[in-house]
C-alpha cells in the first residue's frame, strides 16, 4: 500500500508522558514528522515536539487545545 501525501507530515500523540507516548514522539520527530504531545501535565520537552496542555475528559478544553 502506498500513501500519498502532499505537505508535511503531522502526528498528535495522545499521552506522550507516558513510556510509550514518549518512545513514539521520539521516533516521530526523529523521521521529521511534524509532532505534538499531548499530555495533562504539559510537561514534556523533547526535542522537535510541541507539548499540548489538555484533559481528553475536558473536551472544551481539548478544542481549545488543539485548534
């Protein structure tokens, strides 16, 4: 299977303060997506990922967020 895609790649990873959250930003960022965390702390600081601050049982919060 073959994917096309015309711009830059974008992953958000939902628990990325998590053991495999931050295995799976690293990688990301590492192929040179375009990669967010999301987290309830906001406390992750990983080269080339942007943290995002949000509750996933706040969903006016999580809009906020991620818009």
């Amino acid at each position: 299977m073959t994917i096309s895609q015309t711009g830059p790649r974008r992953a958000l990873v939902v628990g990325a303060t998590g053991i495999a959250g931050r295995t799976v930003c690293r990688q990301l960022a590492d192929q040179g997506w375009q990669t967010y965390g999301l987290s309830r702390s906001g406390s992750l600081e990983i080269p080339g990922v942007t943290s995002i601050k949000a509750d996933l049982l706040v969903p006016e919060l999580l809009a906020d967020a991620v818009s």
